[in-house]
C-alpha cells in the first residue's frame, strides 16, 4: 500500500516548483523595465542638447549689435575733385551719396541687383532655405566654397551690423538679425536701406554714389547696360570694376544681363540691344591712379579751408586723359621685366610751363602701395643735376663750344669716373652734355664755383639741402621728382620760375569761392642767352645722345637722363612745347636694378607718355612768359625773349643786360 507523501515532501515539492514560476515574473519585468533606461536617456539628452543650445542662442542674442542707429547715415563733408575740363576725378569725405527711392530707380536696376543677389526676395522670410541648401551641395562637391546662401536681407544686416568674419557665430547672428529685419520693416523698405548702404568699389557706398562715382550721373538716369555693370559689381566690387580692368567688367555685366533673361525681367532682344550698346565709364573714374594726386591735393585744401569745412568742390590742373597716358606708360615699362631692368616701382610728373600738375603719378599701383613716389620720395638726380651745371658755367661766361679734355680727374683724394671708365678726350662742352660726361662736368664746376651752381639750382627751384662739396656736380644729394621737375621748367618756358601746383580753384556746391591760385609772380631767374644754349643741349642730347629714347615723332624734345651709382636710381627730365615731365624707377628698398639707366625705363616711359598724351589743351594758361614781357620795359623785351635754337649762334654777340647781371653772381662759397 503506497505510503502518503508527508507535509516535509509536500513542502520540498512546493519548494521545487516555486523557482520556476518565481524565474518567469521577473523576465517579464526585466523586459518591460529594459527599454525604459534608453528612452530616458535620449530624452534626458535631448533636453540637455536643447537647453545648451538654447543658452548658447540666448548669449548671442544678446551679444547682437545695437540696432537703434539703423535709418540714420553719418554724413560728413565731401570734397569733390574735378580736372582741369571739369570731369570727376575723385570724391572724398562722406563715402555715401544721397539716399535714394525704389520709385526714383529705374525698374531695371532693381531687378538686375534682384536677379544676381537674391531671386527669390519677395517670397523668403529673411532666410531662404532653398538657398542654403542648394549652396551647402554645391560646396560640397567643389570641396570648399565656392557659392553662398545668404540672402539680401542677410547682407544687409552683416553690412550695417557685423564684422566679416566667417565664423558660425557670426552666421547665427546674421540669420537673427535677418529675422529682425524682415519684421521690422517691409520688402520695399529693406530693398531701399540695401541699395542706399551697399559697397560698389571705389570707394562709394550706395547705388547714387556709385552711379556717380562711375558715371558722373544720377542713378535715376542710368541705362540698362550701366544697371548690370553696377550689380556685377556686388559680388567682388574691386575685381569686378571697370575702373580695375574695364573688359572684366564688361564680361561680368553680361552674366547679369544672361540672369536677368532668364528670370524673365528682360526680354531677349532687350539683352541684346543692352550688350550691344557701349558703356562710358567717368573719365576721371577710369584714372585710379589720379588717387596719388588727390591724396596730395586733399591735405592742401585742409590747410586752405581748414578742419570744419563743409561740403567743396576742388578745381584741380590735372588732366584726366593726360593721366591716363601717365599711367599706362609707368605699368607698361615696368610691368615688363626687360624693358624694366630690375627697376621694381617708378613715378612720373607733369607740369605745364606754369607749374600746373597735368599728371602725377606715385608708384605702379595705388591699390597695392598708397606712398606717393611723385612727391615723398627722396632720392639722387644723378647726372639729371648737369644741367644745373653747365647753366651756371654759361652764366659765368663758357659758351657750349669751350673745350676741355674728357679724361680722369682727381680733387683731392677724390677721383669720380666716367660711365664704364671711357673717357675720349678733348670736346666741347656740348658734346661733354650729349656723351654726361662726369670729368667735364666737375671740371667746370669747380672753373665756375661749386657755390654758383647750388645758387642757380635754388634759384631755379631745388629746395632740398644740397651738399656743396666736390660731389655736388654729380647729383649726389636727394630730391623728389616733383622739385626737379619745378626746377626744368625754367629751361623750357623762357627762364621763368614755376612752382608745381595742383588746385586752380576752390568752390562751395553753390558757385562760392573760396580759394583761387595766386597769378605766376612770372619771376624771371634765367637769362635769355643762357636758356637758348640750354634748350639747345637738351634737344641735342634727345636727338643724339643719352636721351634717343625719348624722342617723339612730330614734337621737339629736350631733356638730360640721370643714373645714380651702383644703378639704384634711373632718372629722365624732359619738356616739350606744353608740358615739363620727371620720370623716376628705380626699387623702393633702394637696392641696385639691372643696370637700368635714365636712357632706359625712364626715357621709354616719357616716350610712351607724350606719344599717347592730347597733343592740345595741357599748355599753361597764362604764359608766364608773356607775362614776364608784359612787365618789362620795351629795351628789354628782346633780351628776355627765348629764342629757337637755330638763331643761338647771335645771341653770343648780343648784349643782354639780364645776362650781365646773373654771370656776376658767381664764386667759390
């Protein structure tokens, strides 16, 4: 008989069956608690992620930019410069011209400056993120940036309120203020506060500004071709400026015009007759290194009309189109490497015979170096001190036809050599001109006085400290261009002193004047006989000696190359009928070039200046030496005239009582 399990095996058996229904709860649990620990942490993350950026929002809202200055433009005085003809030449001061309306602009404008900065202006909200996303691909596939996304609301606000700095910081702020703009004011509005404060190049801010600025004006009166050359410009206003490279800007308002056919806000023959027709640029705008003039002229007239001056316009003796040809003459011999000779910058000053600055220009590239070279520059004048020289002897009584042995010379301990060492002998003076031999020059220096010479160099016009030592007939002293070529002028217009100026006159917007150049004094400091001789040496020297390469067909040519040691300085003063023109090249570290001489860099770059220079319309205003006649008395009128070089051979018999004079002012200091 089977025996009945006990309470102890009862229990045992409960007991072995309680694990397996004790195991099963807790699987359960365990999987229903398991997920639980993941959710909550990303939920615990995201809130943390959302707070942090939150905050970091929050700081950079609150490092935005005061915003309440917003409508208001500080203006302050602007100074218009005009050239001699009155064609703008440059605008200074307040960078911002008048404000203007969308309802006062051509249609046309609007939808070029539309159509290549912001398409879809009129429907995003500030932001446009069709935009960014299509810039974010395009990036990505060039592998680095290559479009931008911004919008022109978001351009507004980093012109008017932000740095350049590409930093996302810096693109939320963008961004933000964006938002802020687009709730403030409306489309037409934002459109206008853009057009009136963005950077067209050259120095204008706004659309009026840069009309004017590029065509001399209104912005209302622009044509078509002239709209889509001033929005190509937004994107990069220096590369794109047609006063930088005028063909790059063509190419550059085409794409405009290609974008605005098609977006529809043109007509396809209305881009074809744009393209066609030719766009002007202001002839003072397409002269960018007439800044080096006005940045000379600018500090005279705030010491003529003083600090708090109102808005004026500045009548200036420069010419535009002799500019030009300025210009182009410096960049084309020195931008070649074999017609420079190892000369890295250059400078070049026109006068007229008056002393009225037709063209000045201080280095290669005002962009690149704003140190005016024209007129700051220091530096030895080199055999172009002669002429100086050889007056003083004919003063002192020499004639060209004298003789002296062209041989070594020895003053003391010193013995100055001529050019390469070669020395040929006896000669007159005027070949000892022609050949700038050294050993004849301080031969008659030291014949006439070393203190003659610096006085005649003063009187003519050398302001700078001179050394009147042995050396001082070789140059061996500094000037800048602007005094030698003050102190040529003499010997081209008759023996009248002329100080180089370059404001004619100076007016308020309303016709006031206030300033006008004081009449030439027409100071006679060099006699008649001694000023034919001289003009017929340097005609001499360009028809036949170290200055060949300066001669121009169809004018009469006179000038005297300079070559300092070691060839760190290349130097050629020249005049023709009009104008008195100084040509400096050389390195600004004053380091030795390629042995280019002053019958080099700077004679081809005179050359290439009067050749492309106006013929008519640079000559002086008032001949000073008429006036200078007009003062005389009628016995002296005939010694005071200047001669042609053919009749030189009478003079040497004539009496000239101004000439008398002047030889007794010689001697040893």
């Amino acid at each position: 008989m089977a025996r009945r399990p006990g309470k102890s095996q009862a229990a045992q058996r409960a007991r072995s069956a309680a694990p397996s229904r004790t195991r099963k709860r807790p699987t359960r649990r365990k999987s229903t608690a398991g997920g639980f620990p993941w959710f909550r942490t990303f939920a615990s993350l995201f809130i943390i992620g959302a707070l942090f950026v939150g905050g970091w929002l929050v700081s950079i809202a609150r490092d935005l930019p005061d915003t309440s200055g917003l409508q208001a433009i500080e203006r302050t005085a602007t100074i218009t410069f005009l050239d001699q003809d009155g064609a703008l030449i440059a605008r200074r001061g307040s960078a911002h011209g008048h404000e203007v309306t969308i309802d006062n602009l051509p249609p046309y404008l609007v939808d070029a400056v539309l159509a290549v900065e912001d398409r879809r202006f009129y429907s995003h909200p500030g932001v446009d993120i069709i935009g960014l996303g299509r810039a974010m691909v395009a990036n990505l596939r060039a592998g680095r940036v290559v479009q931008g996304g911004s919008t022109l609301t978001q351009q507004l606000a980093k012109n008017l309120f932000l740095s350049p700095e590409r930093t996302l910081r810096r693109k939320v702020q963008e961004m933000m203020l964006a938002f802020w703009l687009e709730s403030r004011f409306s489309k037409d509005e934002i459109l206008e506060l853009y057009l009136n404060r963005v950077y067209f190049g050259g120095g204008a801010y706004g659309v009026e500004a840069a009309s004017l600025r590029y065509f001399s004006r209104p912005a209302s009166e622009l044509g078509l071709g002239e709209a889509a050359l001033l929005a190509g410009l937004l994107k990069a206003p220096s590369r794109y400026s047609p006063v930088n490279d005028a063909q790059r800007a063509a190419a550059r308002a085409t794409v405009v015009l290609d974008l605005m056919a098609q977006t529809g806000r043109i007509t396809e023959a209305e881009r074809i007759e744009a393209a066609r027709t030719p766009i002007r640029v202001s002839r003072g705008a397409s002269s960018q290194g007439a800044q080096y003039f006005v940045d000379w002229a600018a500090e005279q007239v705030r010491g003529i009309a003083g600090l708090d001056h109102g808005d004026l316009v500045v009548h200036t003796t420069l010419d535009v189109d002799a500019q030009r040809a300025a210009e182009a003459a410096v960049s084309g011999i020195l931008d070649d490497s074999e017609l420079a000779s190892g000369a890295g910058e250059g400078a070049l000053v026109s006068l007229a015979h008056d002393g009225a600055v037709r063209a000045m220009v201080g280095g290669r590239s005002y962009a690149r170096s704003q140190f005016n070279r024209a007129v700051l520059a220091r530096r030895q004048p080199g055999s172009a001190f002669k002429p100086f020289v050889y007056a003083s002897a004919f003063e002192a009584g020499l004639s060209p036809e004298d003789r002296r042995n062209d041989a070594p010379v020895r003053i003391g301990d010193w013995a100055p050599q001529n050019y390469n060492d070669e020395y040929r002998g006896e000669m007159s003076l005027r070949e000892g001109f022609i050949r700038s031999s050294n050993s004849i020059a301080v031969q008659i220096a030291e014949e006439t006085g070393r203190g003659h010479v610096a006085r005649l160099a003063r009187r003519l016009g050398i302001e700078s400290t001179m050394r009147v030592d042995r050396s001082l007939a070789l140059g061996v002293f500094e000037v800048t261009p602007v005094e030698l070529a003050s102190a040529y002028t003499p010997f081209a217009n008759g023996g009248v002193r002329a100080q180089a100026y370059g404001i004619a006159r100076i007016e308020t917007p309303s016709g006031d004047l206030v300033f006008a150049a004081p009449a030439s004094a027409a100071e006679l400091v060099l006699d008649a006989r001694t000023g034919a001789r001289m003009r017929d040496l340097f005609i001499s020297n360009v028809r036949q000696g170290t200055g060949r390469r300066a001669a121009v067909s169809g004018l009469t040519i006179g000038g005297k190359t300079g070559t300092t040691n070691d060839f760190r300085d290349a130097w050629f003063a020249g005049f023709d009928g009009q104008l008195v023109t100084v040509v400096w090249t050389g390195n600004d570290d004053n380091s030795p070039t390629d042995r280019a001489t002053g019958g080099g860099p700077p004679a081809r770059i005179f050359q290439a200046f009067l050749a492309a220079a106006p013929r008519d319309g640079l000559q002086a205003r008032v001949d000073p030496v008429a006036a200078r006649i007009a003062q005389l008395p009628q016995t002296d009128i005939e010694a005071a005239t200047l001669p042609e070089p053919a009749d030189e051979a009478a003079d040497s018999s004539s009496e000239d009582p101004i000439g008398a004079f002047l030889a007794g002012l010689g001697g040893r200091d």
